[in-house]
C-alpha cells in the first residue's frame, strides 16, 4: 500500500477525542495505479506522454472528446479539464471494469523508444516506488514489449493529495474570510489544539512539500499562541484523571489475564495471542482489526464493492460501527505491544466512524464513489463543506455544512 500498513488514524482520533470538527472525510483518496507493484501513472501520462485503452483497445487516458461529452452528463464542465482530473480518470477505470473491459492497460511499449526512455522509466520508479521495477522483473514484464495492467487502490483518508478529508483549521489571517478563521493560523476548532499536513482538510493539493510547509506554519502560530494567548495557562490535571485514564487504558491487559485460562487454543508464546481463536470472553486486536476492515470495505464504499455504496449500506455499516465500539469492552492483549494495537484500533474505528457519519449525511456523489441513492453531482445543494463532531463527554456524533467560499474566483 502506499501508506505504510501501520498508520492508524491517530492524527484524526486524537481530535475527535477532544470534541474538534472534521472537513469532508467522506472524501477518501481513490487514485489509479499499475496493479499490485503501486508504481504512480501520473508521472508515465505526463512525462512521457504514454496513453491508456482498455483490454478491447479503446483509448482512455488522454480522455477522447467523445468520452468527455460523455462523462459531462455526470461530471459537468469538470469533464472537460486538462489533465484529467483524478476522480473522473479512477471512475473510468473502474466502470471499464465493472461493464468486463478491465483493467485498464498502460500502453508502455509505445512510448519507450530506446534505452535512455526505459532508463528514465526505471529510475525514477526506483526513485519513489522501487516495488514497480521489482514486479516488472518478478512478472516477466517488459515495459518496451508489453503493456501493464492499471487498477483502482483502496480508499484513502488522508487530508492532502487530492483528497479534501481531515480536520478543519482556522485559516491565514491575510486571505481568509472570517467564516474560516476563529483562532490562530491552523488551529482546530478545540483551542489550543493545531494540526498540518496530512491532519489539516480542505487543502487537498499541498502534497509533500505544501505538508512541510503547512507544518512550520502551525509549529510557529502554536509558539506564537503558547507565548501570547496562552502564556498565563496552567494544566491542572487531578490524580483521579489520571488513575481513571490508567485504569482505561491497561483494561485490555488486565481482561485478558483475567479470562486467558478460559480458552482450549494451544498455548501461544508469552506476549502473543492466537489471532485466530475463538475466545468467549475476549477479542484481540487482530479480531478487532478485521472486523472493522470488513464493515467499511462492504459498507462504505470499499474496493470489493467497486467503491459503490447507498443509504441502506451506510446505516447498517453505522449500526455495525457502533456495535464494535461497544465490543471494545472485551479487548484483549497479552503484551504491551498488542495493547499498542488495540488503541491503535479503537483510532482507526473512530475515523472510521467519522467518515460513514460524513457519508451518510452528504446527499450527493462527489469524488471517488458513488452513492447510488444519489448517484449525480448536486451543485445546487451540495457545494459546500460538511463537518462532523464527536462530543467528547456523550459519544454521541453532530453534522453540519459550512459555505465554500471562492477566494480565488473559479
């Protein structure tokens, strides 16, 4: 996967503990990618101008005319930008392979004349994505010989790279409207609490270098706060909090010493669960993990269901969510490392939570899935920003929308 298997939310759950407000989480990054190696077709479409057909031969990327007339009935003017934009270039790729043209195939022998283009090809996979030459080679694939198969990747959540979804942050004193600025530069709707780069939404295009930038900016606006705003603050923290927090926090290891004798599994080493037991008193983390994979991949627009969801889907997914938080009771980890990732579950439920919740309320499809209730773009009553809230002391999840307001004149 291009995000590293462990990243688990935190940067999301941690606000939403705290009771501060996400922006369009529905919105998880959806891009096309050669299948199973992961290597970028940005750089191949651009660079070296290469094209993509699927398997009867039909040309999809650069986008035809007709196509684009085509896709205008769904995407409206967006249909006609130049490059193509990502979500409309993903939604081809996977209607080719939901109507039996799929996958899609980069056309690579088209476009690698001699050697200096394969070494160009080469090294700059070997650059940013060394598993695409590796699977070339793997795969008796000849990128000057033989074209290569384009698939779909799992949803994304993340607030940058051509995704809008994360927190919402308080914008730059200088340009932004007073409806987007309520406290220092990239402070999150708790105050006192800033956010950058991959936590920070709405700025879907900031990439990696934007992301390092963004985080300076916050790092200097929260010394800034620290020794202004906030210089006479001092944390007043009661040992009962922190007994009740400790008491929380290491249940899951006192619960499964407390039941582990219960179970007939073979003896596990010392610090390990048997990830596939059937305990009727607990659940390990890896339990917790596959279950919560499962509703969000059925329900929410995952990749086994071709990134297709409707109204029915997400608020059984919701009840599903629910239940598995409650089922967080039963936890279990025989180590300080599974109790790692059992918190690190709970984290990644709850963004989970955030974004079924975003996407049941937003009444439109918008981005890379569909919606089939509401199967178009709804300019009309759609164009605009949705939050979700979790209130920190009940649990219990709030939406709203808020204006987009067009700085730059579109």
């Amino acid at each position: 996967a291009w995000y590293p298997t462990w990243a688990s939310g935190s940067a999301y759950a941690i606000p939403l503990l705290a009771g501060a407000e996400t922006v369009n989480m529905e919105f998880r990054l959806v891009v096309v990618r050669f299948k199973d190696a992961y290597g970028p077709v940005g750089f191949p479409y651009l660079l070296l101008k290469m094209r993509s057909t699927d398997v009867k031969g039909k040309q999809w990327e650069p986008l035809p005319d007709e196509a684009k007339a085509e896709l205008a009935k769904i995407f409206y003017d967006f249909a006609w930008a130049k490059p193509t934009p990502t979500p409309i270039r993903t939604w081809v790729t996977i209607q080719n392979l939901r109507e039996g043209r799929g996958p899609d195939l980069m056309q690579t022998q088209e476009r690698l004349p001699d050697e200096e283009s394969l070494k160009v090809l080469f090294e700059d996979y070997l650059d940013m994505t060394p598993t695409q030459a590796f699977y070339w080679a793997s795969q008796n694939i000849h990128p000057q010989k033989t074209p290569s198969e384009l698939m779909p990747t799992e949803p994304y959540v993340q607030a940058s790279h051509a995704s809008p979804g994360g927190m919402w942050a308080s914008g730059p004193p200088d340009i932004a409207p007073p409806e987007y600025r309520w406290g220092p530069n990239r402070m999150l709707t708790v105050e006192g609490l800033f956010g950058a780069g991959d936590v920070v939404g709405a700025s879907g295009h900031k990439f990696s270098s934007g992301s390092f930038t963004e985080g300076r900016i916050a790092g200097k606006a929260a010394a800034r706060y620290v020794l202004t705003q906030a210089r006479d603050y001092r944390p007043a923290v009661s040992n009962d909090t922190v007994e009740r927090y400790k008491e929380v926090v290491y249940r899951p290891l006192e619960w499964y010493h407390e039941n582990k004798p219960l179970t007939t599994t073979p003896e596990m080493p010392p610090a390990y669960t048997n990830w596939f037991e059937i305990h009727p008193n607990y659940l390990n983390w890896y339990q917790l993990l596959v279950r919560l994979q499962k509703i969000m991949d059925e329900y929410a627009a995952g990749w086994g269901m071709l990134y297709t969801t409707n109204m029915h889907l997400l608020n059984r997914g919701w009840e599903l969510l629910k239940m598995l938080e409650e089922d967080f009771r039963f936890a279990a980890a025989a180590s300080l490392h599974e109790l790692l990732r059992v918190w690190e579950v709970y984290h990644r439920l709850l963004v989970g939570q955030a974004v079924v919740f975003s996407m049941m309320n937003r009444k439109e499809s918008r981005g890379y899935y569909l919606n089939a209730d509401y199967p178009y773009i709804d300019e009309e009553n759609w164009h605009v920003f949705t939050h979700v809230r979790r209130d920190p002391k009940t649990g219990q999840w709030s939406f709203r929308t808020s204006p987009i307001i067009h700085i730059i004149p579109p």
